[in-house]
C-alpha cells in the first residue's frame, strides 16, 4: 500500500514562445486541479558551469531531496505528476522521481486540459493544499540511466547493428535533417551520428476540448494506445523486428535505447512511450543544446533532405 496522494503540476514552457509564458505564475493563478503543488523544473536542478549552464539538467540527490520533502513529498506518497500541454513536461518529471527510487509514480494522461475536459473539478484563485515538510530520502539514481556526453561520442562511433545503442531524437524531423533552424540562437541543427528521428508529437494523439470551462478550440494531447505506439515506434527504428530486439534487450531491466531531443526535456515522452513497450530508456540530459555547442562534436544532417532544396 502506499501514502497519500500527492499531485504536481509541472507545467514548462518552451523559452522562446511568444509571448512569454512563466509556468509557476500561472499555476498561481489560473485553474488547477484541487490540492495540486507546482514542481519547477527549472528551479529543481544542477546549474552553473559544471553542467554547461544548460537548464533543467538532472538534479543532484540532495537538491530533490528538498524539493520533495518541501512539498510534503515522502517515500510513501503516490505522485502523479501532470502539465497543462497534456503531455508535454509531465514525462520528465516523473522520469525524475523513478530515477531516484521513488516507488510509486504516474502520469495524468491528458494533463489539466483532459482533467477538466472529463468534466473534474478545478480549484481556482491562491492554492490551498496544505502540507507539512518532509524528510525525503533519495536513492542515488542508476549508472546508465542518464547518459553523459563521452558515452554519446562512444556510442556515435559504434554501428548500431554491431553493439552501439539506438538513440532516438524527439525534435522535429526538419531540425533533425538540418533543414530547420534550432529555436535556440547559435545553434546548428542537425543530428548526432547514428540516431534516428522519432519527433515527440508522433507518439501523441491531438483532442480537442468540449467543456465550456476550456475556451472553444483548446487542443490538448494524450499518449498514443499500445498499438500505435508499436506502430509508430516500429517505422522509426526499422520495423517490428527492430523493436523486438530493443524490448527483449530491457528484459533484464537494463537500458536498451537513449532519447534526446532540444533540452532533456521531450527526450521524456521518447521515454514514456518505450516503457509502455516494455522497453527501458535512457536519457541523454544534455540533449542537442549540449552537443551542438561543443565545437568537436560531430553533427550530420540527411543528405537526401539537404538535396531536396538545392
């Protein structure tokens, strides 16, 4: 049996949207789901020179000790961790919690919009849920779990048919190809060596809001069914057989795939999606805004798409 229940929106905007979004600002004053305490993601993380000042980069395990036992989290509680995108930062977050041991964690499929779509109820005006702090013991998070730069460039220069771990790039596939600009200035885009393109949104599914309570035409997005998934999964990595491979590679709980994307971020649905297919994910924390501002890393782009605008 586990703890109480304790639910977390952990809502992220991407940094260059327009106009600006700030995700705590407007869980303090927009609808939320009763008892909900917000989880900053950018706040709950290794920062400074030692991680490149990338954002959002894994915590250490004192830093989400005190954030979890701040918010009245203990080792007993069920989190269940949600975003007002519909799946969009909740995965990360949730991929957090697991990485330290924490036991028992969920994802509200559908987010906040889906919450309230399904016609629950929603809090309005200051929060109210109450908590008293915790002492919250994390477990120090598995080696393999999140990759580190030199294991990439290792990995990049394996055959992934001949031992070299399949990496899966969440961004989309014109920033993947190199025909697209990084929404981050000066960076090219591209992709690292022997990774394949598997755009988050392809494993998501777009609803679109009936509630009155939601302004007409709110779209939001869940996670694709099992049998999608494989589907979708499948074409990426080159079919069924493929894919296999990477499940029975999991059986023994070990990582068989690594996801990435812009910022770590989205990296998380890749992840999301593969554990309902069995499949063990790793993430590279990092992510492309890592890679690509390294002068020596090695970046390709898809020829047959280069040709296809000259």
């Amino acid at each position: 049996m586990y703890g109480p229940l304790r639910i977390l929106d952990a809502s992220w905007h991407m940094p260059n949207v327009q106009p600006p979004r700030n995700a705590e600002q407007e869980f303090q004053r927009e609808p939320r789901i009763p008892g909900s305490r917000f989880w900053n993601v950018d706040a709950v993380a290794t920062k400074g020179e030692s991680v490149r000042n990338l954002p959002h980069m894994m915590p250490d395990e004192q830093t989400f000790a005190k954030a979890a036992g701040e918010l009245g989290i203990s080792r007993d509680s069920h989190v269940v961790v949600y975003d007002t995108h519909g799946v969009f930062s909740a995965p990360r977050t949730a991929f957090t919690f697991l990485a330290f041991g924490h036991p028992k964690v969920s994802i509200l499929d559908g987010g906040l919009p889906g919450w309230v779509d399904a016609g629950f109820p929603v809090e309005e005006g200051a929060p109210t849920a109450k908590f008293e702090k915790t002492f919250y013991e994390a477990s120090p998070f598995p080696a393999g779990l999140v990759r580190s730069y030199v294991e990439m460039v290792a990995n990049a220069r394996m055959n992934p048919a001949r031992g070299g771990q399949t990496v899966l790039d969440a961004r989309s596939r014109g920033r993947y190809d190199g025909t697209e600009p990084e929404p981050r200035p000066g960076l090219s885009s591209g992709h690292i060596p022997q990774s394949l393109s598997l755009p988050f949104p392809t494993l998501l599914n777009i609803r679109t809001a009936k509630d009155p309570r939601l302004p007409q035409g709110t779209k939001y997005t869940t996670l694709k069914d099992q049998t999608q998934l494989w589907r979708t999964v499948s074409d990426a990595v080159g079919g069924m057989e493929a894919l296999e491979k990477l499940r029975q590679a999991s059986s023994g709980g070990e990582s068989a795939a690594t996801a990435t994307c812009g910022s770590g971020m989205t990296a998380a649905a890749i992840w999301l999606a593969l554990r309902q297919l069995g499949i063990q994910t790793s993430i590279y924390d990092e992510s492309w805004m890592g890679w690509a501002s390294r002068e020596e890393s090695p970046i390709e782009k898809t020829e047959k798409h280069a040709n296809d605008i000259l």
